[in-house]
C-alpha cells in the first residue's frame, strides 16, 4: 500500500509539474535508500564492517555538493577521510577500509539517482535536499543495519532503484 502511495504522489508531481513536498521526496527517498542498503547487504561484511558505514554516512549527511556537483562527488573525499582516520585510530583495518567503501558509496548514488531520475528541479531547494538526503540514508540504514537484518524480514523498496544498482554492481 506504502509503494502505491509513493508512486501515486510521484505521478502527481510528475502530472501537475508541481515541486512535490518534502514528506512526498522523503517518502520516495527512503524508499530508494531501502534498495540501495539491500544492494549494499549483499556485500559480506562482519558487524563492525557496518558500524563503519553507519558512521560514514552519519558524517556525510550534512555535506551538501555545491551548485552542478554530485552528492557521489561531494561525499567520496569526506568518505575517504573518515575511513583513514579509522583505520589510523585501529577502528577497523585497510582492506576493511577498502570493501565498505563502495558501499558507503552507494548512498551518495542513491541520492544522485533520487535527484537525477525522480526529481531534478527538487535539488533547487534546501529543505527538499534536506529531506531527500535524510530519507535516502535512514531508508539505507534500515536495511543495512546489523540490527535491522532478521531473516524474512523484507522492507518497502523501490523495485526500479533496486534494479538500478543490482545491474551497477553485480552484472
């Protein structure tokens, strides 16, 4: 029922060329952060592995990119900064550091994707940013989480965003 409303208000934005609300982005953004967080669970990670995701993206999240740059282009050097203080502090090693990268990654992607795909005028404004930023992060982590992985257990999540980043890194 959640995905009928989600693409329904997506249609309506779509239909009237109204900018949609920023419950309407958030709404569809969690959605595709679910889809990206369970192509980033496929990654075989131990629970300290993720912790360091949850941390990264608990760090990136307030980095907005600067007029024409990408959420992927803004969040890539603060990821890349935070994974060598952590394996400088011993928080997690090299090749550690090497495997969640590209997972931590693929929420900036899925910000970009909900931007360039859903929503592109949407990007003008702060509080739509805002809201599409939080919702793709917290819809990720909700999947990603150690504590949110019980088996049978499958989340709302946008089937063409899923598809979308199932072919960017596994085919």
């Amino acid at each position: 029922m959640k995905k009928l409303l989600v693409i329904a208000s997506i249609a309506t934005a779509m239909l009237t060329g109204c900018t949609p609300s920023a419950e309407q982005i958030n709404k569809t953004a969690y959605a595709i952060g679910s889809a990206a967080g369970l192509v980033a669970n496929q990654v075989n990670v131990d629970a300290s592995a993720r912790n360091a995701v949850v941390d990264i993206l608990g760090e990136v999240r307030t980095c907005v990119p600067e007029q024409g740059q990408t959420f992927e282009a803004t969040w890539t050097p603060v990821i890349d900064r935070v994974i060598s203080d952590m394996v400088s502090q011993g928080r997690i090693t090299a090749s550690v550091g090497t495997i969640i990268k590209p997972v931590a990654v693929i929420a900036a992607q899925a910000v970009d994707y909900m931007f360039d795909t859903r929503f592109p005028e949407a990007k003008k404004y702060e509080e739509l940013v805002r809201a599409g930023v939080s919702g793709v992060i917290d819809g990720f982590l909700t999947v990603f989480k150690p504590a949110n992985t019980k088996a049978g257990v499958k989340p709302e999540y946008d089937e063409e965003a899923y598809n979308y980043f199932y072919k960017k890194y596994y085919n």
